[in-house]
C-alpha cells in the first residue's frame, strides 16, 4: 500500500502539470507530452499493474528508492519549469504559429514543403543504397540484420538528410489548397513504410505521423473539441507504440490489412503493462538495484557522447566513451543482450541515475526542467525553433523519455541547422519578432517580419 501510494502521488502530481499544459496547448504541448508520459510511466502503471513482488525479483527496498527517485525528479523537473517561467513572464513575444499564416509566407513555406518532401524521399532511398542493400534486402532481411550495417560517410549525409522528411507533414496545417491535402497523406504514406520496410521499427514511423499531429496542434487555438481530438491523438500514438512491438514479431506473415487489424485488436495489448514503453519503470527498479554495486556508473558517458558525437567511438574511446544504453541492456540481460546486440535506453530517471551518480544526479533535474521550458518558450516565439523542432517535439518527447539524451540531442542539432539553412535560402525569418517591430517595410524580409500588433502576447 505504502509503494502505491507514492506512484499515485506521482502520478497525480505529473497529470497536474500535464493539465497545466494542457490548458494552453500550443504554448505547453512539450509540457503536456513530457509530464503525461512521466504520470503514465511512473505512476498509474506501478500503481494499478501487479504487487511490487510479481514485477521484479528486486527486494521491497529498491522498489521504494526507485519511487521516492522518481517523485522527487519529477517534482524537481517541475520546479525548474515554473522557475523559467516565473523569469520570462515579463517578457512579450510574437506568436510564431501566427506568424506561419500570413499570406505573403505562403508561397516560400509551399517552396519548403515541396523541397522539403522531395529530398526527405531521396535521403531515404539514399541512406539505404549507401549501406550497400537494397529496398528488397531489406524488406526481406530479419529486424536486427542490418542494424549494424556501415553505410561510410555518404550513409551518414543520407541519413542526416533524412530529418527533413518530418517537415511536410508538420507544415501541412498551415498551408492551404493542394498542399495541405499532400501534406496530409506524405507522412501517413511515408510511415507505413518506415515501418514496414524497417521490419517493426517503431521511432521513424511514430515520428513521421507526430509531425502531423504536432503540426495540427501548433496551427489551430485550442478548444474542449480540439482538445479531445489532440487527446485522441496522442492516444493513438500511444496505442501504435505499445501494439506496434508484438506486431513487429509476427508482421512478416501478415497482410497490411491484417496488421491494421491487429492494431486494433485486444491480442495487441495483452500484457501492455509489462512491456516496452509501458514497464521502464521497473526496468529502473532493476537498474538501482544493480548500479553501482554490480555495474559502475558511467560517469556522463551519454553527455560526453552528444559533445564528440563526430568522432568515432572506436577511435576516441575517452572522449567517446560506450554507448549507456548497451551497457544498460547487458546489465538487464545479460547473454541474451551480447548475443543480440541488444541496446535498452533506461528511461529518463535511469538515465539521470546512471549518468550523474544515483541520488547525487537529482539537483541537474531543476536545470533540465529550466532547460525544457527554455526550449518550450522558443519554440512558440521563434520561427526556427518552431519549423527545426517542431516536426518532432512528438517523437523527441517519447525518445526523451525513454532516455536517450544522445538521440534527442543529436536529432536536436541536426533538425536546427538543416531547418536554419532553408529558412536563409528560402529568405523566411529565422529569429523570433518583436512585438514593438511596427515600422512600414522596405524590403521582402522586413515584410515577412512585420505583422499586426493584436498577434503579441505575453507568456
């Protein structure tokens, strides 16, 4: 009774903020995403799933630290939100989703969309043709085969490239005519075959179809309609992911419409509380219980990983020290982990713990929640932050708790500076306008910046 406890606290406490967000969703879907994933995880499932006893083979103990670990990083992330916010309240700002609207940027943001399509398409087919394969190796190969597979320095432009096939999809709402109907279908299309051709790789297909819904959300007001629908659809993708991993082992045999079929089915979801993403939770129990009496800390090895992450690891290994989420998976599993090459992110709280030294990690938890609503504030007052994260705050959200900083980081900085270099060619703004910018426009890119004063807000 008394570890249930603590997770409802948890749990209650997290849907707070998530409502908090919620209330105001363009301006808090991070907040939202973050903290209903963080409630759902750490909260409902451990409070309403099996006895501590039936999950772990771990003492009561390591259940209780693990519990009190994530209440009080949770509540620390929290409080570093509100600290932010408390500091830039004074500060108004430009809505940057109102700023999409305006008709003279329709014609370079149809250019973006078209470029942007075309070349996600190409970086794809690209990025497989460099691995040395083809479209029907891959469809044919098991999941795990080509995972290791090197595609050389022309692989790695591939694949960089590839981000920009998250912003049709995002960029969709705010278009009109053909375009948005395009961009409705690019994602849908695009993901069913990430998913398929990657043989039940669920990020990919997650983030192309979040584009689309957080592009949906930042384009609209919210209403109690619109926030039932982006309910729904945050729902969906809930769904996707927690069916899409049993699916993944039998999709091989199956007809798209058999799978489709499966998604919806209850055999889907038979023991969704204990499997991935829906039981990191006690995969955290496992990893206080092991780290650092079994396995040592890895003393910032995910952190040190984002700052050299052009150098090759096999190289530099004290620069660019092992991958966290390998050592994670033999710890958890062993043999079985080595012989399959298995990497397992620790979640969010694990990842804290393993990284920055157990309980010593908690105060960095009120930086990154300063950090978050940092990024937050950015996103809705800076057009380069909208169309270079916004496409995936979705699917960053998710693989962010999961823990995979190095992912999130990396995916970060890549989807900024290839969203900085269009916007330039394209001579769309790149830095956030300012509410007091009033004055009669002389050239294109002082007319793309200048904008009624009734869009400025305050945060």
């Amino acid at each position: 009774m008394y570890l249930r406890l603590i997770h409802l606290v948890i749990a209650v406490y997290a849907f707070w903020e998530a409502w908090d967000g919620a209330r105001r969703l363009r301006h808090g879907l991070l907040k939202s995403l973050l903290f209903g994933g963080l409630g759902l995880i750490h909260g409902i499932v451990p409070c309403i799933g099996p006895a501590w006893y039936d999950r772990t083979v771990d003492p009561f103990s390591i259940h209780v630290a693990a519990g009190l670990y994530s209440l009080c990083g949770i509540v620390l992330i929290g409080c570093g939100w509100h600290f932010y916010m408390i500091i830039a309240s004074k500060k108004p700002y430009v809505q940057t989703f109102e700023l999409l609207k305006h008709d003279q940027l329709q014609p370079r943001l149809n250019a973006l969309f078209v470029l942007c399509a075309v070349v996600g398409v190409i970086a794809w087919l690209g990025w497989i043709h460099a691995s040395g394969v083809t479209l029907a190796n891959v469809l044919s190969a098991r999941r795990m085969e080509l995972r290791e597979q090197r595609a050389g320095l022309l692989g790695a432009v591939w694949g960089n490239l590839f981000y920009i096939s998250y912003f049709p999809g995002f960029l969709s709402p705010f278009l009109r005519g053909r375009y948005r109907v395009a961009g409705t279908v690019y994602p849908i299309v695009f993901a069913l075959a990430l998913f398929i051709f990657s043989r039940g790789t669920r990020g990919p297909a997650i983030g192309m179809l979040g584009s689309l819904i957080g592009g949906w959300v930042f384009a609209h007001r919210i209403s109690l309609g619109r926030l039932m629908m982006a309910t729904a659809a945050f729902g969906m993708i809930g769904m996707l992911t927690v069916a899409m991993l049993p699916l993944r082992h039998r999709m091989h045999s199956m007809t798209t419409g058999e799978m489709v079929t499966f998604v919806f089915s209850a055999e889907a979801y038979q023991d969704a509380l204990t499997l991935d993403p829906l039981n990191y939770h006690d995969h955290f129990v496992g990893i206080c219980a092991l780290f650092p009496d079994f396995e040592p800390y890895v003393d910032g090895a995910s952190y040190r990983r984002l700052a050299f992450f052009y150098l090759p690891g096999e190289y530099f290994p004290g620069l660019k020290p092992r991958d966290p989420n390998r050592v994670v998976a033999v710890a958890l599993f062993g043999q079985k982990a080595i012989e399959n090459n298995m990497m397992h992110p620790p979640g969010v709280f694990g990842d804290w713990y393993i990284n920055f030294w157990g309980w010593r990690g908690l105060p960095f938890m009120f930086l990154e929640g300063v950090f978050l609503a940092w990024l937050s504030r950015q996103i809705v007052s800076n057009p380069w932050f909208l169309i270079g994260l916004g496409p995936q705050v979705i699917y960053l959200s998710v693989i962010g708790i999961r823990g995979q900083p190095y992912t999130v980081g990396l995916a970060g900085l890549l989807m900024l500076s290839l969203s900085y270099c269009l916007l330039k060619v394209l001579g769309l703004p790149v830095s956030p306008i300012r509410p007091q910018q009033q004055t009669v426009p002389s050239t294109p890119q002082q007319q793309m910046s200048s904008l009624p004063e009734q869009v400025a807000t305050t945060a």
